[in-house]
C-alpha cells in the first residue's frame, strides 16, 4: 500500500479556492439566466455550441461532447429547447443513423437577446477581477486540469490563441 500524498497548505489553499469557484460559479450564472428568460446555464451552453457550429447544426452526439452532458441529459435539454421552438432534431444528411441539432431562428434571437446579458455577467464575476496574465495562466490551467479528466476533450482540440 503506498502512503498518500497529502496537499501541501499552498496546494490545499489553491484547491479550496478552485473547489469554491467551481460549485458556486454554476449557480450565479444559472439565477442569471433563470430569471432572465427561465433557462439554465446548460440550456444556454447548448444554444452557444449550436450557434458557433457550421449551419449552426451539430450531431447529438458531438454537442453532448461539447457541453459536457450525457446523451441523455442533453436529449432532455434539446426536448425543452424544441417544446420553446428555440432547436429542432433531424435525421443527418449525411447518415440517417445520426439524429442532429439545430438552432432555429427564433433560438438565434432568443439568444442574441441573452447573450448580452450573460457575458455582462460572466465579465463581472470573472474577467473584471482578472488581468491579461491571469486570463492566459487560467486557460492554461484549466486546459491542463481538464487533459487529466479527458485527453480528448473538444476543447484540448481547439488550437490555442496568439
């Protein structure tokens, strides 16, 4: 049996930090949204990935990647986005096996409208507390945490800015 290797006062101190970060940053962002137009972080998070895809369209099962759910909870989220007329499923062009997502032009509006108010926020929690070396040593720290939790992760995949 090999002996743990316990957290130095420094690591534990990073780790609360991050741990505090994590749990309470969802929840911030989630009254935000809710109260602007009754959806979740993860509803919008769905509408922002289907937005910036080619014809603003994606395979369920790539989106579920790119939003960090399971199938079945983004199968959930795309049912109450479609019951609001804001996403629709289709079979792919491509491959018939494959159910797609898309956004629909009324999903558009409806998050052009919100995304001015959520990234107010996000800038106001987050980045207005920040300089240019903290946000570039957090997507670098972030980009190294998330490789141990999914070497393949979308995001790992994305080339890295200049």
């Amino acid at each position: 049996m090999t002996a743990v290797k316990w957290l130095s006062p420094a690591e534990r101190q990073a780790w609360l930090a991050l741990y505090a970060v994590a749990t309470m940053l969802p929840g911030t962002l989630d009254a935000q949204l809710n109260k602007r137009a009754k959806i979740t972080l993860f509803d919008y998070h769905v509408l922002a990935m289907l937005s910036e895809a080619e014809g603003h369209t994606l395979p369920m099962s790539e989106l579920a990647g790119r939003s960090n759910a399971s199938l079945s909870r983004l199968s959930h989220v795309v049912t109450k986005l479609e019951d609001r007329s804001w996403v629709r499923r289709s079979q792919s062009n491509k491959d018939a096996r494959v159910t797609t997502a898309t956004i629909t032009a009324d999903g558009l509006q409806n998050l052009r409208v919100l995304a001015e108010g959520h990234v107010q926020h996000v800038r106001s929690v987050v980045f207005d507390a920040l300089d240019a070396e903290d946000v570039a040593d957090l997507e670098r720290i972030g980009r190294k945490i998330l490789s141990r939790m999914d070497e393949q992760h979308w995001i790992l995949r994305q080339a890295l800015p200049l």
